[in-house]
C-alpha cells in the first residue's frame, strides 16, 4: 500500500513539472513579439505659408423687410418682384379714409378759429377786448395746427415707401388684404455691391485688419479680391470667433451664397513640419513616434500651425530625427521597429 502511495505521489509530481516547463515556454513566446514595419521621413526644415482660410456668406450691401408701420387693409400694392426700385417710391397704402376725414375736419376749424384770431388781433389793437381773450384765440390757432400735424403724420405711416434704391424681392400679400407692423410685404436688397460675412478664431484679431486685401475663391476656377471693412470688436463668447466683414472690389454675387475666404498670414522659411497623422492626441499632450536604435520612442512635442495636412512642430523634435508616418496603431511604447523605408513629406501630404 505504501509503494502504491508512492508510486502516486512521482506521477503527479512529474505532471506538475511538466506543465510548468509549458508555462515557461509559452511566457517566453509571448516575450518574442516580431517588430512592426513602420515608415519614417527624417524632420528637417520646411518652408510654411501660413494661409488662413475661412467660411464666408455673401450679404447685400443694403437689405430690410418691407413692413407697414400700422394696421389697416391694403388699398394699394405696388411691389414689382425682382425689378429695381428708386429711393422714396411709393410701394404700398393702408386705407386712411378715417385720418383724411379728421384731416379736413382740423382744416375747416382752423380756418374759423384764424378769422378769430385776426378779428381778436385788431380789436386788441384798439383796446377793444382785453389781452387774454387774444390768448385764448391765438392758442386755439396753434392746438389746431398742432392737430393736423399729428394726423398728417398718421397719414404718412400709412404709406410704405422704399427706404433706399434697391431691387425687390418676392411679394408676400395681394391687393386688399389686412396687415399688420409684423406682415412682411416683400424684401428690398441693394445688390449693386456685394459684402462678405466669414468668422476666424480669436488669435487672428492682429491679422484681419481693416484696409486689408483677402481672396474670395467662388468657386475652384473663380476667385475675386475683397477690401475688409470693419471686424466685430467683441468675439463670440459661444465660439471665441471673431466676425469679420469685406466688400468684394470688383463684381457682385447673390446673396447668401456660400464662399471661402483666404487670408495670408505670413510665411515662415524655417520649421519643421509632420504629417498630420503622425500625430498622437494625449490628454494633455501630443506625441510622436521617434524610430531610436530600433525601437519606437514616444516623444511629446508642441505644434503650431497646421495646414491641409500637415503640423508645424515647434519643440520636442531635432533636425534628423526619424518619424514613424506609418504603423503609428501598432506601434507601443519602446517596442521593436523595422524600418521598411525613408519617404520624403511631400510624398505624404
């Protein structure tokens, strides 16, 4: 029973050392991990132009909403759609029948209460009534004439006249309806000259001055030069943007069109520059792979400006360094790297 019990007792340890040595040879497998293939381009100097490109909305030089001052039916309506209009041209009236009956009422006691006056006056002169009964005579003349100031200007509030010469847009009402001071009748937009709306980022204030020349790219194969005239003095606290607004020199575009607007900001001869995908966003930092005596060094570095796809790297990378532009997901920290080959950057951006 014994021998038995022995016998057991070298089985089992013979298993367990058995899979021990299995262990330690899978650890050691997984130790021994192929090194990643990876491209690099070597950083050294680039010439940077810094060109700031922006959305931008065309707006007219002139536009407002053609409402009624008062409420009242409509006895007259004159808005051609899409043709020009003159300054002062009488575009709409409200039915004043009420005001022009008090008008003619005023008129007819003013003219009797001035025969008074004028009797009053003479019998003044020769001591014929007393001076507080002109008084009251001669007021009676100014609170009439007063009277028909007021309704006169009723009268013209009336009236809807275009504010300035521009082209009007599309008609809202017809002919004898009821409108308000919030009925929109039509648009008016001077649209002789064309202004451009665009929003840049807070840090830009110093480059968008007024006097200054930007370029507006219409379209791919259209691009017109724009005079900037003023620049909203407090920036958006939702955006941190500030609005800056152009006149186009030369031509005018509809608007609301949509166009985008590039500034030149400077160049710089002298920078390093990266592939925008090499970059590495950290929550405080940004990172680049350094491929170092074949292994991939995570380096932190600070950028600048950043072009369509490329970063200006401003500290953390020296002259000669080799970037790793691809396999940058499979690469860990100070793990193996092989490099399969040495591109230039105009070849990745």
């Amino acid at each position: 029973m014994q021998q038995l019990f022995r016998l057991l007792m070298i089985v089992l340890l013979a298993a367990s050392c058995g899979d021990g040595d299995k262990k330690k040879v899978t650890v050691t497998t997984t130790q021994q991990q192929p090194p990643v293939m990876v491209d690099v381009i070597l950083a050294g100097y680039q010439p940077l132009s810094n060109t700031i490109e922006a959305n931008g909305t065309v707006v007219a030089n002139e536009t407002t909403e053609l409402r009624p001052e008062v409420s009242g039916r409509l006895t007259y309506l004159n808005i051609p759609e899409g043709r020009a209009v003159g300054k002062g041209t009488v575009l709409a009236r409200i039915n004043d029948a009420d005001l022009q009956a008090q008008l003619r009422k005023l008129r007819s006691q003013l003219v009797l209460a001035q025969k008074t006056e004028e009797r009053f006056r003479k019998l003044l002169e020769v001591e014929g009534i007393n001076r507080a009964d002109y008084d009251v005579a001669l007021n009676q003349v100014n609170t009439l004439k007063a009277d028909i100031n007021v309704v006169q200007a009723d009268i013209s509030r009336t009236v809807v006249r275009a504010p300035f010469s521009g082209t009007i847009g599309l008609r809202n009402v017809s002919p004898g309806a009821y409108v308000t001071p919030q009925t929109v009748l039509a648009t008016i937009q001077q649209v002789n000259r064309s202004k451009i709306d665009f929003t840049l980022p807070e840090i830009y204030a110093g480059v968008v001055t007024k006097g200054r020349t930007v370029v507006v790219e219409v379209s791919p194969t259209e691009k017109r030069r724009a005079t900037i005239l003023a620049v909203e003095p407090q920036a958006s606290t939702a955006t941190r943007n500030l609005t800056v607004r152009a006149i186009i020199d030369n031509g005018v575009l509809n608007p609301g069109t949509f166009v985008k607007v590039l500034i030149e900001a400077g160049s710089k001869a002298q920078t390093i520059m990266v592939p925008s995908s090499a970059i590495i966003p950290d929550a405080k930092s940004k990172k680049v792979i350094v491929a170092k005596n074949g292994k991939g060094i995570m380096t932190t570095v600070e950028t600048g400006l950043r072009t369509a796809s490329g970063v200006e790297i401003t500290s953390g990378l020296n002259i000669g360094d080799s970037v790793v532009v691809t396999g940058v997901l499979y690469v860990r920290p100070a793990s193996v790297v092989k490099v399969r080959s040495v591109k230039k950057l105009e070849e990745i951006l």
